[in-house]
C-alpha cells in the first residue's frame, strides 16, 4: 500500500506536473493527499492510470495521520 504521495512520488512527478497530466489543479490534488478531499470515480481512475496503481492499493490519508488525529 502507498499514500497517494508516494505513489506520486514514485513516478518522480511534483504535484504541479502530475495535476497537470491529470486535469485538476494543484489545489485538488493536494488536498487528496491530505486526505481533506476525495477523488471522484472519473478522476480516480487517471490516478490509477498515471500512477500505475489500482486504487486499492492506493492510500488517500497522510502517513501520520494517526499521530494529527492522536493530538486531538
């Protein structure tokens, strides 16, 4: 499993580039890697296709995620 980040990152595409190859903005992409938004199917599945990762392989949440919610 991967964070979207990673998956990203993988690729060696910043978030400018692969927003871009996606058809979204910088703003949308990052707020998915944050886990503040959620794709929608058409997009999820140009994730898949970009990244080379089918979505269930992939993580829409920050790796610390659990520490930002632990400090509530």
């Amino acid at each position: 499993m991967l964070s979207l980040k990673q998956a990203r990152e993988a690729k060696k595409l910043t978030q400018k580039e692969a927003a871009k190859l996606l058809g979204i903005s910088v703003d949308a992409l990052g707020n998915y890697e944050r886990g503040k938004t959620y794709p929608d199917v058409p997009i999820l599945r140009k994730i898949e296709e970009l990244y080379g990762i089918p979505y269930d392989r992939l993580i829409f949440l920050p790796l610390d995620y659990d520490k930002v919610v632990n400090k509530i």
